[in-house]
C-alpha cells in the first residue's frame, strides 16, 4: 500500500467553507507535535518508523460577520512491518499512523474538526486520500487506553492494492483523546489473514506517546 505517499502528498484538504461572512480577519496557522509509540512497544511489535509528514487541513471559520482562514498543520507519525504475504511476497503489509491535531481558539471558541468526527468519519478522511484503500464498512466497536484515555476503536473490514492485486485487510481506528495542546487519534491496517496482527496493533495503540520518542 502507499498510504504514506498518498496521505502526504494530498497537499491541503479543505473541509468546509461557512457561508454568510462578510469580512476575512488574517490566516491563522497551528501546528501539531508530533506524537509516536514507545520504542519498546514498537519493537516487541515488529514495527519501524519510516516517517513524519505534514498533513494539512484549511478551514474557514465564522462569528456573526466576521471570518477566520485556519490552517491546522497536522502531524503523521507512521510505522511499517514487513510480513511475508506468500505468492504476493514479503511487504511492508501492515501500516501504523499516529495523527497529531492542533487544538485552537478561534474566534472566541475551540475549534478541530478531528475532534467531531467518529471512527468512521476518520477512517473515511483516510480513505477519500488513499487510492489503495477501499470497500471500507464497519464490524465493531471497543474501547481501549490511549494516552490513559478510555476510547472507542472500530474494526473496519476493507480492501487494499499490494503488487497490483486487491488483498482484504482489517482497519483500526481510535476517536481523538487529549495530547496537551494537540487531539491524538491512531490507525492501523493489516492483511485479514494475518489476524494475530490485530493484537500488535491495539499494543501500538496502548503505546502511544504525545511526544514522538527518539
């Protein structure tokens, strides 16, 4: 899969646009700290940080006639594991991302869009990017600690491409929790045959640092 590529390279992803606004008060830009798994988890789990990448999001956000242009400088933390796939051979087929999000004050009130989306909003933020990732529908729903948090995680059964051939895989997604000034919410993809993965993947969840560790 190239989630990282696809997901990074998506550029600015405008979310809405409020109507009505008579006047346009500067650009306001915000920016996350990038938040990452604790090296001992990561590694019991077989997983390797390959990046962190910007994700950005615009936003125009309004109060009575005046307006606000936001930019949330997102930050994507990601970590891979190759696993051999038989015929299709060994890939880098099971994906980990941590995606920090700017909490802000605008105009006199909070504002994250992140923060108003359920586990299927995020999982389809991801997958309108992601040319790999398809047919994705939900299978259940658990709660698990991020950063100390109690939240939901959704399974998701879905599709994605490896070598040009459609492979069913299983998708994890955690709600946003708190992470100081910023909003954490996590992801994780791997092939439906390898379905030991799932319990690396809730331990990589669970090992979920709000700063990124060396």
């Amino acid at each position: 899969m190239e989630r990282r590529q696809v997901l990074a390279g998506a550029g600015t992803v405008g979310l809405a646009s409020l109507a009505g606004c008579l006047g346009t008060v500067g650009l306001d830009s915000h920016e996350a700290t990038p938040a990452g798994i604790d090296p001992a988890v990561r590694e019991e789990a077989g997983y390797e940080r390959t990046a962190v990448d910007e994700l950005r999001l615009e936003e125009t956000v309004s109060a009575w006639i005046v307006s606000e242009e936001v930019v949330l400088i997102n930050a994507l933390t990601e970590y891979e594991k190759t696993i051999d796939m038989g015929l299709l051979g060994e890939h880098k087929g099971a994906e980990f991302a941590v995606l920090s999000s700017p909490q802000v004050g605008v105009l006199g009130r909070e504002f994250n869009p992140l923060a108003e989306r359920s586990t299927s909003g995020l999982v389809d933020l991801v997958a309108s990017v992601h040319g790999g990732l398809g047919d994705v529908e939900h299978e259940a729903d658990e709660e698990l600690p991020v950063l100390g948090q109690s939240t939901t995680v959704s399974t998701f059964a879905g599709e994605a491409t490896f070598s040009g051939r459609t492979v069913d895989v299983e998708v994890l997604v955690s709600e946003t929790v708190d992470a100081g000034d910023d909003l954490v919410a996590t992801l994780g993809v791997y092939p439906t045959a390898f379905e030991d993965e799932g319990a690396n993947v809730r331990s990589l969840m669970e090992g979920v640092r709000e700063e990124l560790p060396d």
